[in-house]
C-alpha cells in the first residue's frame, strides 16, 4: 500500500500545480504586454548620485522618445541596438525625450540639489588642487543658489552628440553610462564656471 502512496501522492500533486498554471493562463504562450512608454510609471534606481540621477533620467528619457515614436521602449532600444545608424527622427525623440525628463524629474521633485553632485563630480574631474579645494569650501546654499541641476542636466543633454552615442549603443547600460560621463562633465564645467564668477 506505501509503495502505491508515494506515486498516486506525486501525481494529484503534479495535477494541482499545473491546475493552478492552468488558472491562471499557463495554456497561453503569449508573452506579456509591453509597457505602455506614454504612461507614468514609477522610476526608482537602486543607485545614488550622480549615477542614479543619470538611471532615472534615461529610463524617463527613453520612455518619452519611444511615446514620441509610437513604439514600447523595448522595441525603441532593440532598433537602436541592431540598426546601427540611428534615424534623424530617433535621435530628434531621444534628445526631446531627455529634455521632457529633466522637466518631469524637476516637477515631480526627485532632482537633487546641485550642491549633492559636486563631490562626486569633483571626485571625477582632473582640477588643480587648489580650485578643488575651493570648490569644496563653497557652501551648500551658495552652490544651489548658483547652480541649478535641472540647468546643468538640459546644458548637457544639448551638449550630447545623440547620434554618435546612439550608434555605438548596444543596450540600456551603455545609455546609461554615456549619458552619466555628459552629467558628470557638464556638473564640472559649470561649477568650474560658477566658482570663476564667485571669485
């Protein structure tokens, strides 16, 4: 009697799993919709700084083009990556995409202050010590005051060549990493700037 148990056991419980699938929609080999890209949808990044600011940018970013387009961002991503050469009108949607994110981000408040990117900003530059150092002895509301990220994210987003960084893009984290080095640079030329006019 135990050694018909254990198998009748397994097979009511292989049949109540793949009830369950069934229920559920295992007998459909549909893949799930994309993401509506023209849709708010909530952008958390697990990274900090300036490179959890640039995630979220391009995430947004990448979102408004593909709307622009009229295609999910998936589908936005995987021409850019298999295409090569970017069209003028990808690039057009991209580069509206990134500015209409600076704008969403600055609305919904989650840019931080300026004064939050200039360490991390300053750990990446190659400056003369001594400018460094006063650079770092500016106070947080001086540099906030003069410096506002929304300015400094639309400085380099326009500063970006997009058709170049679209073509050597393969997927999300180059984006990302691209967009991240033009933050970064555009944060440094402008404290540069800012601390120049302040002295």
């Amino acid at each position: 009697m135990r050694r018909l148990g254990l198998p009748i056991l397994a097979v009511v419980l292989v049949v109540a799993v793949l009830g369950v699938q069934l229920a559920y929609g295992g007998a459909s080999y549909e893949p799930l919709p994309s993401a509506d890209p023209c849709a708010e949808r909530p952008v958390d990044s697990q990274s900090e700084g300036i490179e959890g600011l640039t995630e979220n940018l391009v995430l947004v970013g990448v979102d408004n083009a593909a709307c622009i387009l009229g295609v999910s961002r998936e589908a936005f991503v995987l021409d850019l990556a298999q295409n090569g050469e970017p069209t003028d009108a990808q690039v057009d949607a991209l580069r509206e995409g990134l500015l209409a994110a600076v704008d969403e981000m600055q609305d919904d408040g989650s840019l931080p202050p300026a004064s939050e990117l200039v360490d991390e900003a300053l750990d990446q530059a190659d400056l003369d010590g001594w400018l460094e150092t006063l650079i770092r002895a500016i106070p947080d509301s001086v540099v906030d005051s003069a410096l506002r990220t929304d300015d400094v994210l639309t400085r380099a987003i326009e500063d970006l060549d997009i058709r170049e960084l679209l073509a050597n893009v393969n997927d999300q984290d180059e984006l990302n990493a691209q967009v991240e080095a033009a933050v970064t640079q555009a944060v440094k030329d402008s404290l540069i700037d800012r601390v120049r006019d302040l002295v």
